[in-house]
C-alpha cells in the first residue's frame, strides 16, 4: 500500500516526520532477539505522524508492523503489553514474543475486544509505575506512556538495557516539539 508519507513531499518516507524535524540520525537500530516486538497497529494510526510505533519498530531488529485487519497474526509464545484491569505484571506471565497495540486508547480497546487473536493473548504490564513523558500528543490522562516508552520501559524491566534508546528517541521528539513550539507563527 502507499502510504501517505510516500505521497507527500515534506515527510521523510524513513522516519515518517516532517522533513525539517527528521529524526532518522537518532534511529539507530538493536538487537532485540530475546524478545521479538509486534506491533499491531490501527489503520487511522498508520498516518499520523506523532504515533511512536513506527519509530519503535524503526529502533528494533527484531519487529513486525501490523496494520489492524491487514496482516495475519504473529505466532509463538506471545503476550499482550496493554495496561488492562486484568493484566497480570509480565515476570509473572511466561512468553517469548510482545505484541503491542497502537492507536488512541479507545482505537486499543476496539481492536481488542473485537479481534479474536488480540483476545487470546494473556495481557501483561510493568512491574512499576511510570509516568509518560511524551508531549508531542494529546494523552487520555496525565502520564499515560506513548508506545514507545512502554516498549522501552519493559525492555528495561526486563534487563534489557538498549530500551533507553527507546525513551531517549521519546526525549529527542519531545526537544524537537519544544523547538518548534517555541518558534513565532510563520517561521519554518
């Protein structure tokens, strides 16, 4: 499929930003083969530039971008990372692969309840709390994490300490949100 950033000339096709707050220098990818990562994305989500998905999986070798009702499920031992009320902390769940929903909360919660596959997969969450710190986006409550950041903090939960690359992007996007909020009206 083309996608929109293909069809417009001011995105970067690679990182899917504008071209003047391109972040492809900081996309520099690791080795996550302990825990392959799915992302199984909403189709509205595809286009919009703030989403951390694509980037996440830009960061990670071992990944798979989804687009909801596109793609045929991913299979091996999987769990579902989604702050539900019956998630279980992940150290208590056994699995090999993560599976990550993308889209706004209530886009998360429809693909959930209505795809058998997501269903199936037991729902796993961290071990602590964590304050989300991604600004370039609206979020439903104060501190909620982009999917980058819970991607990142999980991998850091779990030993896995290249997840800082995943919350220093987070960072990166934040300082190029600040730059070009803190710029007057018309300038570029």
């Amino acid at each position: 499929m083309v996608s929109y950033f293909s069809q417009n000339p001011r995105y970067c096709i690679e990182c899917r930003k504008a071209k003047k707050a391109c972040v492809c220098a900081d996309l520099i990818p690791f080795n996550n083969d302990q825990l392959p990562t799915h992302f199984w994305v909403h189709p509205k989500e595809r286009e919009r530039s703030r989403s951390t998905s694509w980037l996440a999986h830009k960061l990670l070798e071992h990944s798979s971008y989804r687009i909801d009702g596109e793609h045929q499920p991913p299979t091996g031992n999987l769990a579902l990372l989604f702050p539900s009320e019956n998630a279980l902390p992940w150290s208590q769940v056994p699995f090999d692969g993560l599976v990550v929903v993308d889209g706004t909360w209530d886009e998360c919660r429809a693909m959930i309840r209505k795809t058998p596959f997501l269903k199936s997969l037991p729902t796993i969450t961290f071990e602590q709390p964590y304050l989300g710190q991604y600004i370039a986006r609206r979020s439903p409550r104060p501190g909620a994490l982009c999917t980058a950041e819970a991607v990142g903090h999980l991998f850091l939960e779990m030993g896995n300490s290249d997840g800082t690359h995943l919350l220093n992007l987070v960072e990166t996007l934040n300082a190029r949100e600040r730059f070009f909020l803190s710029r007057p009206a018309g300038l570029t």
